[in-house]
C-alpha cells in the first residue's frame, strides 16, 4: 500500500507540474547562483572591487521518492563594463519520472543607478531575455486512472484518458528586476532588498488538448543584511519570498563567513548557514572560500507531509563561485586547495 500511494503521489505530482503550474525550479543557494535570482544583479558586486564573475550549480533531491531523482544543472557568466553589467545563464532543470525536462536560456543586462565611488546607496535595475525549451516522455508518465484494483499497482497498459498534442515546446521569455544595498565602509551593518519578476510576458504554455494556458509571472522578493560583527565574523540573515501562481515559498535564514587566515599569499573564509523552508524543509549549510574561489554544499532535511515516504532525506546541492579581475590569472589559487 505505501508502494502504491507513493507512485500515485508521485505520479499526479509530475502531472499537475506539466499540466497546470509548471513552477519554476528553486536552490537552496539562492545567493550562490545570482544572476538567476534577479537580473540586476549583472555585473553588480554590492561594491566589491572584482571584474567579473563565474557561478555554477548542482542540485539533486526527491532521490527517496523516485527512481530518478530530481536534477538541476546551471551555470552563469556576468561582468561589470563601466556602470554597466552584461552575462546570461542556462539552467536545466530534469523531473524525474516523466522525464519531465526544462531549460532556460537567458542574457542578462543590468545598470547600476547611482555611483558607487561617491554614494553608498547601490541602487541596480536588470533585465534579461531569452528563451526556454520544455519536453518530456507521456509514455512514461503513470495515473490515478491506471490503477489496477486487481493487483494494487498502477498498471501501463491501462488507458490513462490524457492526451497530449505535443511533447516539447520553446518560447521567448523575459525577467526583470531592481535592487538596492547600502554600504558604507564606516558602518557595520549593510541592509539590501531586492524585487525580481520572472515571465513578465507571460509565455505560452501547453502540452494538452485543453484552452491554451500561460506561464504564470513569479514575484521573487530578497531581503537581508550583512552585520560586519568584527573583523574576523560576518553574518548576514536573510529571507526570499516567492509567488507563482498559487504556490508560494518563504525562505528565512543566516549566512556567517569566518576570516580563517588572511595573509598577502592566501585567504581563507568558513562559510555556514542555516536555513528554513517554510512548511518544506531545513537548510544545512557548509563551504570554504579561499581568495577568488568559494565552494558550498548544502542539505535539505524535508519537514513536510512527504517525510514520512522520505524519512526526512530531501535535497542535495553544491555551488561554487569563481570571481575575478582583469590581469589576474583565473585559477590563481585552485593549485592551493
């Protein structure tokens, strides 16, 4: 019986995902993966004096529910050019059973409103456009109406009753978004809050026979503040809000980078956080940065009505985050890891 309901949970959950919502994909490294985050965060490092920057992201979960898990890849390039910040990302987001499969393409552009070198108010707007590529298998999907009482199980060569006009689909997309920090090096407190939206045009989107339906836009809210508590500890509590259409996320949490060593030859920074997933999970995590090069790893411990199918296991993710300068040898430290 738990087998069953499993596949059936499973199952519905990969259909409403195709057939209604079809939520983007969300990190635990939300900070980790920027541009993906808000589009005006191209180019712009909150005042810090690099050049350019190279983000990449693993993430693996539901590895408990499913023969296959849950899979997201990406990987984003941006640099400043003057008051200018210019770069893109792809990311592809793989679902498991249904082989349910999204990529999103974007080039991403953003401005930064006031002058850092005489104001410590950094006030950015982004945009970003691009397209995204949806496919995946309906002979591989499963459903409620496969059930076989007989047996118990869901059985494939029952009619499911779905029908689907076509497996794949791409379309232009468009995001857009500001953002605003303060920081002045004579204080050590640094507040910044961020508003992106995702799908402004509202792309659409349909597999099935039914009225053609669209991408519903999501509102992506950022907010938090680095405390400079001394020279050694820095701890940066944060929250994300996110509205998509009827789902919803709220992320709240601290990031604390501890000052290891600090020399002229080499640097090294301890990264943790913790962090809760309202009514979804809690967040663990854990990395190092050592000069331009920071590695994150973290876990999610499911806390919703699913941890009693996944006895709490959720997802695993790994960021890593390369920043550079013009002159500088991009791997100047990776020798000395």
């Amino acid at each position: 019986m738990k087998t069953k309901l499993i596949y059936i949970l499973v199952s519905l959950y990969c259909f409403l995902t195709i057939q209604l919502k079809a939520q983007d994909p969300h990190l635990a490294q939300y900070d980790a993966f920027p541009v993906y985050l808000n589009p005006s965060l191209t180019g712009n490092y909150l005042g810090e004096g690099d050049d350019y920057r190279i983000s990449s992201v693993y993430r693996s979960q539901w590895r408990a529910l499913t023969p296959k898990p849950y899979t997201t890849y990406g990987i984003a390039y941006d640099q400043k050019v003057q008051r200018f910040g210019i770069g893109g990302y792809i990311i592809d987001d793989k679902s498991g059973v249904g082989n349910y499969n999204t990529m999103n393409v974007q080039v991403s552009g953003s401005y930064l409103i006031t002058d850092p070198k005489t104001s410590p108010h950094l006030l950015s707007a982004g945009v970003q456009m691009g397209i995204f590529y949806k496919t995946f298998n309906p002979n591989s999907l499963l459903y409620e109406s496969q059930l076989d009482n007989s047996t118990g199980t869901l059985n494939p060569n029952i009619n499911s009753g779905e029908y689907y006009k076509k497996n794949s689909l791409v379309n232009f997309d468009a995001n857009i978004g500001v953002f605003y920090k303060y920081r002045d090096v004579q204080k050590k407190f640094w507040p910044y809050i961020g508003l992106s939206l995702f799908h402004v045009n509202q792309p659409k989107e349909n597999f099935g026979g039914a009225a053609e339906t669209r991408l519903p836009i999501r509102w992506d809210m950022q907010a938090g503040c680095d405390f400079l508590i001394n020279e050694k500890f820095k701890l940066t509590p944060t929250v994300l809000y996110m509205n998509q259409a009827k789902a919803w996320e709220l992320n709240m949490g601290a990031l604390g980078y501890y000052k290891l060593n600090d020399s002229k030859d080499v640097r090294y920074d301890l990264i943790f956080g913790l962090n809760y997933r309202l009514q979804d999970a809690v967040i663990i995590q854990a990395g190092i940065k050592k000069d331009n090069i920071a590695l994150r790893m973290s876990y999610d411990i499911n806390t919703s009505y699913l941890s009693s199918y996944t006895n709490g296991k959720g997802g695993f993710e790994m960021t890593l985050i390369i920043m550079g300068k013009k002159g500088t040898p991009i791997f100047k430290s990776m020798s000395k890891y």
